[in-house]
C-alpha cells in the first residue's frame, strides 16, 4: 500500500501545495468582517422572528375577542362595529411587519452574499481547500437564494417569512371586506364570502409582487456594486 495513504489528510495537503503565506492583518481583517457579517444574520432572524410573534399574538389575540364580542352580541351591531374598526387596525399593523421582515430578509441576503465573497478569497487563496467547503463559494448566481442544498425557483417567493405575513395581510383585508358588504348591504353569505376570496387573492398577489420586486431589485444592486468594486 501506498505510503501516502498513511498520511493524514492535512499534511498530505500540506505537501501537494504549499500554503500561500497571509499577513496576520489581512487574517484578522477577513476573520472580522466573516464575524461580523454571521453577527448581523443572527440578528436579522431574531428580529424577524420577534416582529411576526408580536404580530401573530396580536392577530390570535383580536380573533378571540371578535368570538367573544360576536357570542355576546349574537352578531348584532357591536359585533361589526368592533370587527371593522379592528381588522383595519390588525391590516395596518401587518403591512408594517411585512415591510420589516422583508427588509430583514433583503439584509440577511445582503450579508450572506458577503460571507461568499469572502469564502470565496478563501478558496483563490487556498485552492487545494476546495473538497472541505460545502457551500457555494461563487457570488455570481443572480438568483436571490444561495445554494445550500434548496432549488430556486418562483415559488420560493411564497415560502419567505415575508411571504406568510402577506397571507396573513390578505386573509384580514378580504374578511374586512366580506363583513363591510354584510354590515352595509346585507348581501347573501355568498356573495359575500366570494367578494373576501377575491380581495384575498387580489391582496396576496400585490403583496408578493412588491416583494419580488425588491428582491429583484436587491439582485441588480448587488450585481452593479460588485461590477463596480471590480473595475
């Protein structure tokens, strides 16, 4: 057998290529920023995370007290009354979280790209590195998704966070206005609910318009920054 199998994988590498030789700056620039863009991930998810708990308590919340005010009301007057002055408020308050988790989800993107590019200077800097990387080290995909082990495609836009809060938004505006026609015109449970789906439908589809957009948008930013960095 081979003497070479012998040897660990590390001092094989050793000997097929030799290190490049970094200055200890350029190290603990890189080591810093790769931190430093980890850090600012973790706190993009958490507050993701902590504005659609705030939300979705806020929603969970406002349902029981329109059963409560509807069983007490025997769906009277009150009960419209207070569902239509609380879901607009409820809507309001969810087109403010899925601004924000869009944007956090357009910066968590942001600094992952920026992770690449700097495992990226890795591998140019160390080739022989190359097998012990599972991730992407290219920056070039104009996709907005990294490859880690998920195939990109238009449904992903439905799957973000920003995404379920849309849903939640368009569920709240066509209730809205399935009882607003009730209250005022008292049309049949039919045309009603069918006016809700539709003002759902309608809602969702804006929603993740305007969010394919920006990230469409964050794609061309990012291919003009990083076009400008180069030249």
């Amino acid at each position: 057998m081979p003497v070479e199998e012998h040897m660990p994988g590390m001092e094989r590498l050793k000997d097929e290529q030799s290190l490049p030789e970094l200055s200890s700056q350029i190290v603990t620039i890189l080591t810093t920023g790769h931190y430093n863009l980890q850090t600012g991930r973790s706190m993009t998810v958490a507050d993701a995370n902590g504005r659609c708990t705030l939300f979705i308590g806020a929603v969970s919340g406002a349902l029981i007290a329109i059963a409560f005010t509807g069983q007490v009301s025997s769906m009277g007057t009150a009960f419209f009354v207070f569902s239509l002055v609380l879901l607009p408020s409820l809507f309001l308050m969810g087109l403010i979280t899925f601004e924000r988790v869009l944007q956090s989800g357009i910066e968590d993107l942001t600094y992952a790209r920026g992770i690449t590019r700097i495992r990226r200077l890795y591998l140019e800097s160390a080739p022989q590195l190359q097998p012990y990387f599972l991730l992407a080290a290219d920056d070039k995909s104009r996709r907005p998704m990294l490859k880690v082990g998920i195939h990109p495609s238009w449904w992903q836009v439905f799957l973000t966070t920003a995404g379920m809060i849309a849903a939640i938004n368009s569920v709240l505006v066509g209730v809205f206005v399935g009882l607003l026609l009730s209250a005022l015109f008292t049309l049949p449970l039919l045309a009603c609910t069918s006016a809700g789906v539709l003002t759902f439908l309608v809602s969702f589809g804006i929603h993740q318009r305007y969010q394919w957009g920006q990230w469409s948008r964050l794609e061309q930013d990012l291919a003009a920054l990083i076009e400008a960095r180069r030249t």
